[in-house]
C-alpha cells in the first residue's frame, strides 16, 4: 500500500512540474516599471503594466459588462498593496479594437499584440532610496476558437525615490494612458455605411461587413408595428426554404386537395 501511494503522489509531481513551463510560456508576457524614474517622495506617477501578446492571441480590455451577461473575461490590473505607493486613480488603458463577439453575443474591445495599462500612484510622504512594489494583472487570451482560462500574475518591481522635495506640477495624478509599446494597435475606423462588424465566431475578432440579423431585427423593431410584421413574415418565408420543410409541402398540399374533393366551402 505504501508503495503504491508513493508512485501516486509521483505520478502526480511529475504531471504538476510538466504543467509549470506550459503555463509559464503562455501566449502573453507581462512586465511591470514605475515612470517617471526621478520621482520623488510626495509626487505621483504610474505603475506602467505591459503586455506582450503572441498572434494570433489577443485579450480584452478593462470594460465590464453588465451582470448576468456571457461575456469575456475582462482584463484587471492593480496595485497590491506596500509602503511605497499608493493608489491615485482607476486604471488606464488606450482604445481599444472592438467587434461584435457571435458566442457571446455581445460587442467587445480587445487587444492584439501589445499594449500598456496604467495606474495612477502616489509617492509616500516619507518615502526614500530603493524600493519595491507590485502590480498584479487577472486576463483571458483567446485565439480562434479556444480561450486560455482565467489567468493572473503578480509583477514586482524595484524603484528609486529621488531626494528633493515634491515638484508642484507633478502632485495631481495623470489622466492620460501611458505610452503605448511597439506593436499596438489602434482601433480601426468605422466601416462605410456606418455599418460595424460583423460576429466573428467565439473568441475571435470579426471583419468589417454586412448588418447583422440582430441589428435588422431592431431596426425592424423601431421603426414601427407594420415594418415589424413585413420583417417577421420575410423571415418566416425564408424558413419554408430550409431543407426541414420540404417534405412536409406535398404533404400540405394534398391534404387541401383531399379537402377541395369534399367541397369548396370545406377547402377554404
């Protein structure tokens, strides 16, 4: 018996050591600086979060959803807590690309190959030499058709306080994202016509192209009782053009003929 719990709980270490390099060589890299590098005691900056992205993964941007919904995963990003820095203001992020997700249903912003995140920070007062803090970043990235589940990773990082006293043009936090890395890329812009993206399948971006039937069906909708009525009666007319129909149509027609037979009144 000893012996065979020894060669499971092998069996089982050897499994979890084989996962660690899978899960470390991930499709997305991050790092994590504080900028700018003379910062001083009392001034504000931003905890820079960097993400690099292998094609054809992307992940999404730091928009929720409303409860309730199926959506993806959105990207988190935060300041675990220390003596060094403080948090000034939500977290950052440039525009995102966005299309409509058919899986989920519902328009996404995404991000392919590279992006920054920030976050707002405050110096401590009393704050000096060199220190060390810690972001910390909670993601899904997804190609076509697969997702990696939910992942999340603590950044740590060093940084120096410069001697001085705070600089009054540096002591209101930023509201601009940072910088962006090589490789972002900025949101498309809009289709001609106006008319968006189409669904691309689950986890995968969309292409520019035609109105989707959704967008038809409200469309419809709005526009009044009879426009609504038209398009339900064309859609229904569409559906006995589906292969599951045609067998029932001669089925359907003998059956009034039979009633024809038996007279004109019975028929109609």
């Amino acid at each position: 018996m000893k012996t065979l719990r020894y060669l499971l709980s092998l069996s089982v270490l050897t499994l979890l050591v084989g996962v660690l390099p899978a899960q470390a060589a991930g499709p997305v890299k991050w790092t994590a600086r504080l900028e700018p590098k003379d910062i001083r005691a009392g001034e504000t900056g931003m905890v820079v979060l960097e993400a690099t992205v292998e094609e054809p993964w992307h992940i999404y941007s730091q928009e929720k959803h409303p409860e309730g919904v199926a959506a993806p995963l959105p990207t988190a990003v935060s300041l675990l807590p220390g003596k060094g820095l403080t948090v000034a203001g939500k977290p950052l992020e440039p525009a995102p690309q966005r299309h409509m997700d058919a899986g989920f249903k519902i328009e996404v912003g995404y991000f392919e190959k590279a992006v920054a995140f920030g976050i707002p920070v405050r110096v401590a007062a009393r704050a000096k030499g060199k220190l060390t803090a810690s972001g910390k970043v909670r993601f899904m990235a997804c190609q076509e058709g697969t997702c990696t589940r939910p992942l999340a990773d603590e950044l740590p990082f060093n940084f120096t306080v410069a001697a001085g006293a705070a600089r009054k043009d540096r002591l209101k936090p930023s509201t601009t994202p940072p910088s962006q890395p090589d490789g972002y890329e900025p949101p498309a812009p809009p289709a001609p016509g106006g008319q968006g993206n189409t669904p691309g399948t689950a986890g995968t971006p969309g292409t520019a192209g035609s109105v989707t039937t959704q967008q038809q069906f409200d469309k419809a909708k709005g526009q009044g009782l009879l426009s609504f009525v038209l398009f339900a009666f064309g859609a229904g007319f569409l559906a006995l053009m589906t292969p599951c129909v045609f067998p029932m149509i001669p089925i359907t027609v003998s059956y009034f003929a039979k009633q024809q037979e038996e007279g004109s009144r019975s028929a109609f």
